[in-house]
C-alpha cells in the first residue's frame, strides 16, 4: 500500500460551474472560479481561476475568457480539460521525476444524461485521471454535512449551485427520487442584470450582478438584520453618461422572487414523489440546504414557511460537497454507489 500512495496521487474534485474545488489529503488545496482565459490564436492558455476571472469583460481581441461548465455540465470540452490539468498542477507545483498516476472522484448533476456523465469522464481522464470515479452532487452534499447516506432512514438535500439547484432525497446509500433544475446561482446573476437594465436603465456585467447579489441578496422583503444599500455604477442605457444608483435588498427580493419560486416548485415536486415512510422521516429531521445559493439571506425562512417543513443551512454550504466527494474518495472500496 505504501508504495501504491507513492506512485498514485488522489484528488476529490467539485467540477461547479462557478467554482472548482479539489481536495488532496483532505485539505482544499484549489478553490478557484470555474474559468479559463484562452489565447485566441494559438488555443494556449494564459489563465486559469481567479487570475482568469479578474480578465474577465476586459479581454482584448486575442484573448478570450471561457466558463467550461454551463448549467452544470461541461460546455466546451477543451477549456473543461485543460482546467483540471491547470488546477492539478497547482497542487502538483513541486517538481516530480515521474508522472504520478492519478486516481480522481469527480461530482456531477443528478439530472446528467448519458453524454454528460462521459464528457467529465473523458475530460477527466484526458487531464491525466487514470481510475475516475463519479459521484452525483446531492450524495457527495449529504456526506459532506454528516449524514449517514447509508441508513434505512430518508434524508432530503437542496444544492443550490451556480448552474443547477439538485433536490434529491437519499436513503440506503441511493438516491430514491430527484430533480434537477437549471435555476440557480448564474440564474439569479441574470435576473439582476436584466432587472438593473428595465428598472434603472443601466448596463451591469456579470461581475458586478454577482457582487450586488453578494451584498443584498435575499429571498425575503423583511430581514431581521438588512444589509445596507449597495451603490452600483454603470453607464445610463439612454446617454452612455455615469451614473450611481443605490440598491436595496427588497428590489433584489423583488427581482429573484420568479427564480426562487421554481425552487420551491422542484422541492414541492421531489415531496410529492417521496415515499410515505421517508416522507415521515424528512419532516423529522428537516430538508438540509447547502451550495453558494444557501447563503441567500433568509432563504431558509422563505422556504420553510412556504413548504411547512423545517430548512437548515450546512455549516460550510460552499465546501459540503467538496467534503463529501474527498470522503467518498477515501471510501471508494466501500461506497457502492460511486460510478466508475
């Protein structure tokens, strides 16, 4: 075994649409903006994570920044592969004598079609990946707050990621029913944008939205503690002349509210699928939420009192399941539900 550990390297990877988290040794070593910027004419990459995603809008001709995942599954193989490989030799910075071979559990929507599943399969093994496993995001979510996936007893999970929310309830170490919705965190994101462009008539990018989400974001019209207004700056659609609106948190609510509703609706509906004696177990227990879309500001209340069944937030929602797909890897033996 000692020598196996010495020529395998093993990494547990969160391939998320808006962040890419890859565990080694049970630490996070990588947790970077699922983004790359491409030379244009030689293909070759110039960045990669955070460095990619500060040029991001600001690019000239030759340069051009890709998101390699779009709702959740792989959009433009090339960028995809040459993202893990990028981020693998973060970890891998140290010079080597020899090629490590590399053993990987990677996560994937629950809702992923065949053509999915084997375009992360493909770029995961194109980036050096010799024994990869998958794991579907809800289970690697459940295992990463502590829940014992394998007990008779049913657990539900809400993912709210950057490009699909997963709903799925879990129970004897598989997922019984789920649903999968292409509404989430780059959903919310466009809302805002187009919401600044008819309510203020200014343009935002992508950044910015993602910031005014960041600062006022929220699920409800009445906080407890509200967040102060949060003043953007944009170019008047009408003039091109600056200007500086503030934003408060009830025009967001205002403005996501569509997008939350159709959450609550994929909820309601994995509910209606659910065995009566699961059922009986979730409302026990309460449906946990977890991924950058849990840290909306009242998003738990929002739910439980439109679902009548208590919501928790993971402790950590944006490394859960990170942190279930690095047990997972640890367990690759034993968990039968890992797909090869």
């Amino acid at each position: 075994m000692g020598l196996f550990s010495l020529f395998t390297q093993e990494y547990a990877i969160d391939l998320g649409t808006a962040n890419t988290i890859i565990i080694h040794n049970d630490k996070v070593v990588v947790d970077e903006p699922s983004i790359v910027a491409i030379e244009q004419s030689t293909g070759k990459l110039v960045a990669i994570g955070e460095k990619a995603r500060q040029m991001h809008g600001k690019t000239h001709m030759n340069i051009k920044t890709v998101r390699p995942l779009k709702d959740g599954v792989i959009a433009d193989f090339n960028a995809a592969e040459q993202m893990i490989r990028g981020m693998i030799k973060m970890v891998n910075r140290r010079t080597q004598f020899f090629a490590p071979t590399l053993r990987m559990v990677v996560c994937i929507p629950s809702g992923s079609t065949e053509v999915e599943i084997r375009a992360v399969r493909d770029s995961s093994e194109h980036a050096g990946g010799r024994d990869v496993y998958l794991i579907y995001e809800p289970m690697a979510a459940a295992i990463g707050m502590g829940i014992d996936v394998e007990e008779p007893s049913g657990s539900m999970v809400v993912d709210i990621g950057g490009g699909t929310t997963e709903v799925a309830v879990i129970a004897l170490g598989g997922i019984v029913c789920n649903k999968s919705i292409r509404i989430a965190g780059d959903s919310f994101t466009a809302d805002i944008q187009s919401y600044m462009r008819h309510q203020h008539n200014i343009k935002i990018g992508e950044r910015t939205a993602e910031e005014i989400k960041i600062h006022v974001g929220s699920a409800l019209t009445d906080l407890e503690n509200p967040p102060e207004d949060y003043v953007v700056r944009g170019p008047n659609l009408m003039t091109a002349m600056p200007v500086e609106i503030p934003i408060s948190y009830q025009e967001i609510a205002h403005c996501l509210d569509k997008s939350i509703n159709k959450v609550e609706t994929a909820v309601l509906s994995v509910l209606e699928q659910t065995p009566p004696e699961l059922y009986g177990d979730i409302v026990n227990e309460g449906i946990f939420l977890t991924g950058g879309g849990a840290l909306m500001r009242g998003l738990d209340r929002r739910l439980t009192d439109k679902i009548g069944i208590k919501f928790h937030v993971a402790d950590d929602p944006l490394h859960a399941v990170a942190r279930g797909t690095g047990i997972a890897l640890k367990n690759v033996e034993n968990f039968s539900f890992l797909m090869r």
